[in-house]
C-alpha cells in the first residue's frame, strides 16, 4: 500500500504516518517526487487496514499496490528513475555505452583497451576483478589489485567504472572503489548479497539470471531497495533456451515488458546474449536506437594478444564492438 | 557438392555435367549467377567422386559444400538472394512493411484495414483465409471466398496479397490468388506441404516453428527448393521459451546466424512474437531500422468491431502496428 | 455443453436431443457410457442456452464442459477409455511394449527384429514406411512397399503393427495395411492431416510436439475424436529445452497431467526422448512400472549392419530396448 | 590428468609426488581407492607435461582427464561414491527418504511431521531454518531457533536432519546443528558459497540449478570437492521449460546423464519439480524403484493449520507424500 501525502504536507507529518506504519507492524519508506511524497507500506502479507492512516494529517489517499514489488513497480513511482553516475544520466534517453575486456588482467591491458573504448563514445568502462567462474581452475580475477588498475583508468581516462561483486567481502571493494556495482546473472538469486548491495553508498547494475522470469528480476531488484538503495539499473543479457545459434537469445522484449511495471532505467548486453563479436554490430544497431537506455559490450584490443583470462578475442565469449 | 563451371561455359557443357551427376546416382540443380553458372550435387549422403566431373568441359573446379542444407546455403550462393514481387523488392536492405488483420471476415473488413495500412506505408496486404486453429471448433477462415476478398483488396489498393496455405488443396487455391505463399510455424515441419509448396509459381514466405533451430528451418527452406521454388523468404516470428511476459521471445539473433549462412532474405514478426499491440513499436523500431527485410504485422480497425475470429483488437493477438 | 440422459432413455429420446442441439446450429455428439448416454454439444463458441432441451423426453440434466477440448476431456467421459486393437487392450493399466526399428529397410532386417522383440515380451511392431526427415536428402521410407513388409511381420509373428502416416496418401495407405496409425510429433500440428485421422478406421497414436503443451496436445486429440475417430492414443516423446545431455527432455509429469485431465490413453517413448541407446533402460524401469499403460522404444539388430536409413545402431537415434 | 601409483606405493612417494606437482605449478589432489592411490593435478589450464612425473618412484602411469571437472569426474574415480550419514547410506542402491515440510515454523509443527514421516519410512528430516525467498518480505525462516528445533527432532525420533545454508554466516550454524548441508538451486553458481561448503565438516547436498546444464552442475559440485570436501550428494529437481503444466519439468535422464560421468551420488526431489501434491506419487513410483539413490519430498501435517510460511498444504508448493 502507498500512502500518499497532500502537496503541502510537513516533514513532520510524513514521520508521524511512518511512525504509525511501524505501530502496525510494518515498514514504511518516503518515497519523495516532485510535487509530493508517498510512503510506502512494506513488510505485510496480506491487506492492510488503512483507517488508522487515513485520519493522520496531511495524508491525501492510499492506493493499493498489487504487484509483490513496491518500490521498484512503476504503481508506487509513476515517472521513470533516472540515475546519476558522474557526469552521466542513465535511464534519460541517451544510450550510454558501457564497454570494456571481460576481465582486468593488467594496467597496460586495461587502459590500451579504454582509451579505445573512450574513443569510440563510450562513457563507462567495465571489467572484471573478481570473475564468477564455471570452473573452479579458472583466472578468478586480480582481485584488489584489479580495483586498482580500475581506478588508474578512470583517473587517465575520465571513464566511469562499472565492476563485478561475487560476495560480502568483493562487494565492499568494490563499492569503494567502482562507480556502479555489478551482481552478475548468477548471483541474480543471492539474496544474501543482494540485501548488502542495497546498503552500499553506489549504483547497482543488476543482470538478469540467464532464467528468471521478469517478475523474479524485479523481485531481486525489490530485495536491493528495500534495503535503502533505490539506484538499481537492470540489464538485460540473454536468457537460456533450446535455440542453439546464439550462446543466449537476446530477450527484447524484456524492455517493454520491464518499462511497463517498474520505473527502473534497463540496459541492453548483446554481447554476452550473442556469445561472438560478429552478432554484436547487427544487435546493437536494433537495440541502441530502440528502447533500452544504455547498451553493455565486451571489447578487446586488436590484434588479439594471449592472456590468461579466456578472453582474448579469439574466444567466443570476446567481443569488439 | 558445387560444381562451378567457368565463365564462358556453354548450356550445353552445363547440361553434359548434369547428365554426369544423374549418371552417378544424384541430382544436379543448375544455379545461374551474374558471371557464371554452378551445379549443385543433391542426392547424395556420403562424399562424392568428383573426379568424373572435373575432366568434362567448360568445368572450372568443385566446392564441397558442409551444410546439410546445400541451395539455400551462402556457400553455394554467396550473394544475398532478393525476391521480387510486383514492384517490390525483398531482400534489397529497404524494409518492406507487410501488415493485415488475423483472418480475413469480409470484404468491408478487409478493404478497411487494408486503406489504413497502405496510409501507413505497407505495400504488402496479409490477412488469413485458411487458419490453423487450435480448436477444431473455432472459425476456420472463410476459405476461397476469403482468396476472392484478398484479390479484391490488391484490384482496389495495389497492395500485393500474402495469405496462409495449410494442406495441399489449399495451397493450390492460394497459389493462384495470392502474390505470396505463406507456410506458418505449424507446418514448418509438413514436409508434404513444403514439398508441394516447391512447385508453386508464387514466392514462399516460410515462418519459423516456434520450437525449430536455425538448421531445421534451413532444411525445411531447402525442401522448397530442392523441389524447384528456389523463392523463399524465412520469416522469424518468436520461438518458445520459459519466459511469460510475452507470448514468444522474438528471436532477434536468428537474423544475422540466417544472414551468416543463408542467401534467403529474412523478415521478422514482431507482432506473433509479442502477442501484444502495444509491444509492436518498441520491438520494431529496433527492428525495421536494422538487420531485417522486412517486418510483419497483424492489424485491426479501430475502434474493436465484434468479430467470429477471435482476432479482434481486444484479444491479445491482435495488433495495430 | 454435455447433456446426460436418463438411465431408461431410448434411442428416440437421444436421436430428437441431437436433432435439437443441430437446430441450435451446433452439432450432437453421443457418447454412450455403462449406464446411460450423454451428449457433448461441439462447435459453441460461447455458452449454451439448455433451457430447450431440459424440457425434453428423456434428458437428466446438462453439464458445463469447461476445457476448450470437449470430446476428450474428463468432464464428459469420467472413466478412463481403454482402446483394443486385436488382443491387446491399451489403457487398461497392463504394460504394452512397442518396439522395432526406425523405418523398415528390407523384409529380412524387419524379420529379424520382430523376432528379436517379440521374444522380449513386445506386442506391438514399429517401424517407418514413411519417413518424416528433416532433409529432403534422406532415405524417406519404402512406402507402400514397406507398408507390405511390416503386413508380413504380422503375419509371421503374430505382432500387431504401428507405423507413421506422413500426409493425406500415406494415411490412407496406412489405414488400410497397419493395426495403429502413428502421427509423428512434427505434424501435431496438421490440422489437415489429424481431420483425416479422425475418418480412419484403426486407432490414432498421436505423438506430443516437442514443444507443445498439454492443452495443445489434447486439442490435437480433440481434432482427430471431433470427426468420429474417438480410438486416440497418446505418446509423450521429450520436449525440447535448454537441456543438452539428452536429444530431448522425457516430460514424465505429462502423464499424471494428461490422466488428470483427460480419458485418453498415453504411452511413453524414452528412446526418442533419450535419444542414446543406454538410457532406455534406466529411464524405461522407471517408467513401465509407473504411470504410462504402454512403452515404446526403437530396437535394432545386433550387430549392427550397415543401412541406408541413418538409423543404424551406430547412430544416436538407434537404440536396442 | 591423473597419477597413478603402484599398489605399494608408499606415503613419502605420494608426497614427493604432490610436491613435484606443486613445483610445476598446479594443486595435486590425492584420491586413496581400495587398491591404490591416485593423485588429481588440478589448476592447470592446458596440457599438462608429464615426463617430470613418470620418472618419480611409485608412479604407475598418468592418465588424462578429458573433463573440465576431475575431482567429481569418473575418470579419476571409477567406483560409485557412497556417503554416510548416521547409519545410513547414500549411493549404495538402496533408496533413503528424505522428507519434512517446507520451512521450520515451531516445535510443535515440526515434531508432528517428523513422526508421520518416520512412520512412513522416511530416514532424514528436511525443513528449512533459512529460507532463500523471491521476495523480501516473505518469511525468512526461524535461524538458529529453527535450528535447535531440527536438533530436537533428531533428538526425538533418531531421524537426521538435512537443511539449507543460504550464505556464508548460516552455512557455518547449518554445518553446526544438521547432518547434511543442503545447498540450494539458486545458489548453485554461487561459487563463493560452494567454496566455504568444501570447507564444511559435514556433507553437501547440491541442488540443480533450474537452468543448469549437467555439465555446470557437476563444476559447482568441483568447486565443493576441490576445497576438500568430497561427500557431495547431487540432487535434481526439475529445470525450467515452457511446459506449463508442472511448476518445473523433472529431468529424468539426468540421473544415467550423471552416473555416466561422475561418480557421485543422486537423488532426486520430485516435490519441487512438481509443484502439486498428487503427482508426488505417480512420480515418486517410477523413480524411487528404478535410478536415484534417494527420494526427497516436502510434507505437511493433514489436515493443514494456517502457517505464516506460505508452504501450508493449500498452495501448490506443499506435497504429502
């Protein structure tokens, strides 16, 4: 249930409802707007009785909200959210793009291949530390150090960061460090991790497990606000079906489907969706000048040099855009 | 196998090496491109001996080809395939919008649509006069006499006629009124029909089976024209998955794996794929602007007339584009 | 709509109830049960008005039917149907095997098999005359030389036959030589095809689309029993989904869904599903003993010979129960 | 790869063995069979040169492991895995119980079921303590209260207790308080989670993904094997698919899938994968007599009592076995 305050209600009145949501045995989240504040009623199963709220001054009206989501469900936050990174806003129209190598394997790496990103417009750049692995003999990423070259490269660069978290301890690394908190498709579930993310002081780009209905993302997504951090962008990356062609088919219709119920800003990954450099150009060409709000994609120099990671360009998982 | 014969080749040194190929057992489908012509060996389950053909005339060399699919494969036709109707062209990069009501319900109906969707920009008219239903209790089309509206609606528009076939008698009827043959998903895998469908005059629009991978439909394609209808264009519409929020999952990658290995021009659904009118434009704007030749779409009147066909605007399978 | 006579109505009584349900402009269809007759009302495409034909002679009451398939449906014939062909009766709880090769390549291979299986406790012959393939390259069955083959099995061992119709001049044939009429899970779909199954004169065994659903399936049923063919037996065969360590997904929960639902009989086939030889028998132990009435499987001679069929024990899709 | 040593190899040449591993760069893991040990090189990415190795004494022969897993792998461990807990066996054939409601809701709930399942045969206790939710706002579980309460209920009845960690503070009281560690589907790639697991005293049951290939599976069952903790029990409980008409679709052949590769055991949990009551039976019957090594199923009280937990036997998510 939202409670929704009059235009002119005090700060005052909007603790004294809070207040009284906490008599009930609720939660209750000000979710300020442009002309007037709402409060959100979290934490009940079934209805809730609105009688005691509606007689305390400077409430206007509750409305009910249907969805399990609250905060992120576009019923309780009409206008779409835009988020503020830098210098960028992302959820405002302009596509951003987000480029960079699958993982950060050295300064001279990271940087060769951002200056290259920056040049072609991108805005953010991202790259792994801590690289959530199939295999348990895999490069598991540089860790902090990584950060560190992360840091050096918007410092040289002026690039934005965008980095993976994979647990409680990367997570607080890399809130120190980055500018936008990843949780990859397979911690999608981790609620765990979901829950400390919505403490962190950063942006959470948050990536759709490769299958998750959109009702469960945003679910993953209410986990995140309903801990306090409301600036959670979602990306669309592909999800797992019987077609063979692509390593995951590219859910576009995610974007509609999400803008529609939640007023989180979404974002596109075609890369990881077409699993080979060649679909990214034909994919991005629909998507960037369509719907989603910023488009995701690997990069890696050119000519392709070894490294450690499985990476390298000669892999399918790498892609130049 | 491809045998390319050379650039001043003569038909009858073209019709010596077919002789050769039926002569050892297989078929060979001449293939006439710009500079010159190629026979394509078909038939044949193993390797084949070449060596009898590379010693006749006016042969240049042989090109294994390792696709099971062979004519409608890039390797035996390296240039994209454009199919001309009337006085469009598919398959030339210009997007040609084909849009039209579910089933065909009479003329009025029919004539109605079919002016709004010309003021749109469609230059081709679909509408259903044969309908795979579900049910067997649902309205089944209105059968030839839907095929005599259609010709009426190209008479008063100028708009080229693409209307489904689904069982040998009709194709035969739809063969002889419509501009285009259209085999739905249904029967994607009706080797019959696809066969039949290989001697029809008209250009075969085939839909992808909501759970076939790209080499199925290749192979279905290639039964078309391994027949002699080498006029077939593949229409992607949305496979079948877990994901709820829309009908289908628009397979967006299919375009550029079919491009990848394919001459056949491809166009896209969006509007089966969604399953809702207000999903159309997000999905096809990213569309139309990039990798397909064309794009599809259900239409209605509006406002929603009552209608037998279950394809009214307000159910969620009708569209207006 | 059902309308279910008395215990004591006459044959007058029904006869006038069918004529006033076609007076209504839908068609009657009798169902006649151990006790008394019921009549399920088709081709409605809203709810009935009964008060007609509660005031007639003879009529107990009428039962909404629910489910859009009517004739299959539990909700008109609440006792499992039981099908006989010759001395075996499917559906009765007893476990029928069918087994034999992918298609029939010769009288001495076919010979051979059938012995082999009906030694292992089969009753029931397989074996392709008409091959559905996905290329038009393949071997596509010996057709009605093939049909002649498999009427000499029976002969010789006493096996009933079931083979597969492809389109509308197979399906006679089929008729007229096999004891069950096989449609294959690609032409689920073919309305045209499952119209003409319902004017058969042998049982239907209507094999499950690797990418229907359930009401899918029972409306494919329905098709076949709407048009007076009532003998359908079901066959779960795998669907397709991400799953890539079997061909397709054995669905075994579809049995208990089906007999939920429906009256039909349904038989499971782990050996399409498994598509790998040794997999049958883990899946089949489980399987036979359970829920399905009947299992089938695919059996080669050993040691392999070579075929032209690709089906070959050397090939994943051969299999030896 | 895997080392081999003779049959009277001693433990200083197992030891020199490891330590020339270790020098070469990689982890060597030993592997003690009833005969002889063997010793898992694991860490390297490519071909592993072996020439250092054969010349050391006690060596037999290496062996390479075509796997991306090979401590899980049969390859390095040919025989079946049996792990046992209390007085029980898990992997010798036998099928053991494993059954218990939902969510832990108080002593009293849990004591009632405990009873009725030890009564009906049942071997372990399942029921959840920390309960991994969609949403936020659904119960979480009692912590460590539920527990002690699962404590007291092997106290009680002799039954073990099996219960779920979902991050790393509750797999440390889980590893305390129960006998077997389960980890669920959602945090089947949580890599992080699954290494603390290989650190764990007790042993692991791994649930499958619901999206999860075998293949991806059996690595998260590596990453637990490869941090020390070989007694991992897999468990299936029914992927995600676009049937719709059980909650999941149970993969049957996962169980010969598994048992051909790896050496672990199975089990296999059709209450999940079915999401309704009745079709525990129909699908229990098949699988408990023939391939998995145990059965696992959620039970509640009859007849229900309100529960704050969602998993009361009105909503589909709750079976009696």
């Amino acid at each position: 249930m939202l409670v929704v305050m009059k235009n002119d209600a005090t700060q005052s009145q909007v603790k004294a409802v809070i207040q009284e949501i906490e008599r009930m045995g609720y939660r209750g989240v000000p979710m300020p707007g442009a002309q007037r504040t709402a409060i959100c009623i979290v934490g009940n199963t079934g209805p809730v009785d609105d009688s005691g709220l509606l007689v305390l001054e400077g409430v206007k009206e509750t409305v009910r909200v249907t969805k399990q989501y609250k905060l992120v469900s576009r019923e309780t936050h009409p206008q779409p959210t835009t988020i503020t990174v830098g210098d960028i806003k992302i959820g405002e129209g302009k596509p951003v793009i987000m480029a960079g190598p699958c993982a950060v394997e050295s300064e001279e790496q990271a940087l060769t291949i951002a200056r290259l990103v920056k040049k072609s417009g991108a805005k953010v750049f991202r790259g792994g530390a801590f690289k959530p692995r199939t295999s348990p003999y895999s490069f598991q990423g540089l860790g902090e150090e990584g950060l560190k070259i992360l840091a050096k490269v918007r410092d040289e660069t002026g690039l934005l960061i965008v980095t993976e978290a994979t647990d409680n301890s990367s997570l607080e690394l890399v809130d120190r460090y980055a500018d936008i908190i990843q949780i990859g498709a397979r911690n999608m579930h981790n609620y765990s991790l979901l829950r400390q993310a919505g403490h962190a002081s950063k942006p959470v780009l948050l990536k759709r497990s490769f299958a998750a209905t959109i009702e469960e993302w945003l679910m993953s997504a209410e986990y995140i606000s309903s801990e306090g951090n409301s600036q959670v962008i979602l990306c669309e990356r592909g999800i797992r079906t019987f077609s063979d062609n692509t390593r995951n088919t590219l859910d576009l219709s995610a974007i509609p489907s999400v803008k529609q119920v939640s007023h989180l800003p979404i974002i596109v990954d075609p890369s990881h969706a077409a699993g080979r450099r060649d679909y990214v150009i034909p994919l991005s060409k629909g998507l960037s000048l369509s719907a989603p709000t910023a488009c995701w994609s690997r990069c890696t120099t050119t000519p392709p040099t070894p490294s450690p990671t499985g990476c390298s360009p000669s892999t399918p998982s790498s892609l130049t855009n």
